[in-house]
C-alpha cells in the first residue's frame, strides 16, 4: 500500500474506498485500474480524502444542478414547470439565480462533484440521478433523499454479457456465478465505472472471484476486445446492449434509478433557511408532479339536486376525483326567474381514462363537457415532507 500511496495523494479526486469483512483487496494502475477482490481473513481499505463536516460560514443556500447532457435539461425544465426558472448571466459561467428563491444560488457542477461538495458543505441542495448518489456517496448518512422520484432520468445499473461463446447458455446471476470457469487464477472480468457499486453488488451476491476494470470510451466493446468478460453499467432502452451482442440477466440489475432532490443533513439542521427554501422546492415538485397527465373535465348534467347529481357521477367509478366530484348550481333565468335546472361537475381525471370517463358522463346525462390540463395540485402536507423532518429528528 505505501508504495501506492502518492499515487492516491496526487489523484484524491478519483480516490475511493472499499471495506469488506474478511476480504482483502489491491489495486494496480496502468491505462486501467483493476480492483479485484478474493477470500481472505485480512481487510485493506482505501479511504477517500477526509471530508470537512464543518458547514462553511456562508448565508447563501446552494444548489448544485448537472452542467451539461440531458440530465442538465431536463432539471431546467422541470425547474421551469415549478415557476423556478433558473437566469443565468453568462451560459458559461458556473453560478446562477432562481428569482423566486432570493437566499439561493445555482452551481452548475458535473453529477459526481454536486455529490461530493454535498458532503464537504459547499453545496447544501442538489439534482443528481440515484445512480451517482449511490456511487459517490457511498451510504454517507449526511445524505438525504428528499424527492427520491424526479420523473425523468430513468435508467438502471445492470451487469451484461455477451449472448455468445460461453455465456450463450447463461441467463441469470445465479447461472454467472456457477459457471465453473471463475477461480482465483482467472476471475470474471468487469469494466465499470461504478468501482464502489461493482464490487459491493457482487460481495452480496456472493461471486468471489471477480476483478474490476475501468476502461476508456464505450463499455460495450470490452467484451468484443477481449478486455473484460462482462460490463456493469447505465441502461435505458437496452439498444445499445443489442447492437452490440449483449444481453441483460435476470438478478443482474443492481440499481433502479432517476433524478432525485438529495440534501445535506448538516445543512438543512444548521444552515439558516435551507429547511425553508427545501420545503417549498419540494412543495412545487410534489404539485407540479402530481398534476402531470391529469386533466379537469367539466360537464353540464340537468338534475334536481345536486345530491342528485351527484348520486349519478358515483356510480361510475373512474369519475370519482381525486376526493369526489364537485357539483354546484348552473342558473339561468326563466320566466323572470332564477332558476337551477343544470349542475355543473368538476373532476380530475388521469390521461389514459379521459375519454372513458367523457364516453360514461354523457351516459348519464352530462353535456358541454370541457376540459383542460392541469398545471399543479396542490394537496395537504405532503407525505416526503414528514418523512424528511422524521429523518431530521424534527
């Protein structure tokens, strides 16, 4: 280990660390790092850079948001669709501001360095997707998942292998680890880029004899190259995996993930309004989210009452609402008179049964309808905001 020691001084960025009971491990360097782990009564560890704990004396509220790709546009929409338009000066330049949060700053910062000045206390708020949380973090307590379903950035951390030669049969992690070819001399080969992820997944699946590699440019051609006999890494639709004859295994999925709102404990205990200002981000996500693919539909239905009215919509399930149909009074007037002989109804129905539920209202008598996508809804306190104070001891 002392001989690798400057190498980690000069590179602590990309340090990491592994700890498992009862295993050793070591590590080489050349053009790829190679982690490989076997049985053994002995433990190294490889530890980080030390993290500062102190929460920096500032009063700004910072939030770290992805700098470039999709995962960068996607925040900023959704940012945008919760009137949180972030206004940045200069496109390059790495600070910004949301107007409607005075207290807060934008930092734009690649994924894996929101998660570490998350825990260093140079960001207090951040966008990432559950992927690098987990990878960089490594299971630090002083992480918080505050909003842990963004709704874009879906993907998964699998492991893949070739559909060919010897793993033309294999079909599952189970049938991986039984293949007779994996020993200490010759382990299974995996290029990755999740070198905390990789090895912990594996440990807990109990494949002992597995090296991990890093490897420039695309994963999917170390098998084909001969440099690796299997990949972990993000999928989405699988294409890429296909075209280049590789192929998923049932128990291989290491990781669900997607965008989530993740915070520092410390900062959201000790740094002045950064409860506040998280609250009401969560607050608009919750709403924004909530009304995505929901729709007001309001119709026109002749009745008597509207207990009436309203005993007809009931008998139709899919117009029940969020909590029931609102049915008020429609008046005109006739022969001098104010009258009610129509009830208006207002209820929210979900995208894929609109026209269901346009087909069952005139069914029972509604017409006029008229409808409308919903923006926002907001409800009672949410339940992510009560867990969160219950994570906070609050």
């Amino acid at each position: 280990m002392s001989l690798l020691q400057p190498f980690f001084q000069q590179c602590a960025s990309a340090a990491f660390s592994i700890s498992f009971p009862s295993h050793s491990f070591y590590v080489s360097v050349s053009k790829r790092t190679f982690i490989s782990c076997c049985s053994s009564q002995s433990q190294t560890a490889l530890v980080d850079a030390p993290v500062d704990s102190k929460i920096a004396e500032r009063d700004e509220i910072r939030l770290g948001l992805p700098s470039k790709g999709r995962m960068a546009a996607d925040t900023l929409d959704l940012l945008k669709d919760c009137q949180l338009s972030v206004k940045q000066v200069n496109p390059r330049q790495y600070v910004a501001q949301i107007p409607q949060l005075s207290n807060l700053e934008v930092w734009f910062q690649r994924p894996k360095d929101i998660v570490r000045k998350l825990l260093s206390g140079d960001l207090d708020l951040g966008i990432v997707g559950l992927d690098t949380v987990s990878e960089y973090g490594q299971g630090n307590e002083d992480l918080i998942i505050v909003h842990d379903a963004l709704d874009y950035g879906d993907c998964r951390l699998s492991l893949a292998i070739p559909k060919y030669g010897i793993f033309e049969n294999i079909n599952s992690l189970r049938e991986l680890a039984e293949m007779p070819q994996w020993t200490v001399e010759k382990p299974l080969r995996v290029a990755t880029g999740f070198t905390y992820l990789g090895p912990k997944f594996m440990k807990e699946h109990g494949l002992k004899h597995v090296i991990f590699s890093t490897a420039d440019g695309a994963l999917e051609a170390a098998p084909a190259m001969g440099i690796a006999d299997a990949i972990l890494d993000l999928v989405s639709s699988g294409t890429t995996l296909r075209e280049n004859n590789l192929k998923e295994i049932e128990g291989g999925v290491v990781l669900e993930s997607q965008a989530v709102l993740v915070a520092s404990r410390k900062a959201l205990i000790q740094r002045k309004g950064a409860l506040d200002t998280t609250h009401e981000i969560l607050e608009r996500f919750e709403a924004h989210l909530r009304a995505l693919g929901q729709f007001t539909v309001t119709a026109n239905m002749r009745g008597g009452s509207a207990e009436e009215v309203a005993e007809r919509v009931l008998t139709q399930p899919s117009l029940a609402g969020l909590q029931g149909p609102t049915v008020c009074p429609v008046f005109c007037k006739r022969d001098g008179k104010v009258t009610a002989d129509y009830y208006a109804i207002v209820i929210c129905v979900p995208k894929k049964a609109l026209y269901k539920s346009v087909q069952q209202l005139r069914a029972i008598g509604g017409s006029g309808v008229l409808i409308s996508p919903l923006t926002y809804i907001f409800d009672e306190e949410t339940p992510r905001w009560r867990e969160l104070l219950s994570k906070l001891g609050i």
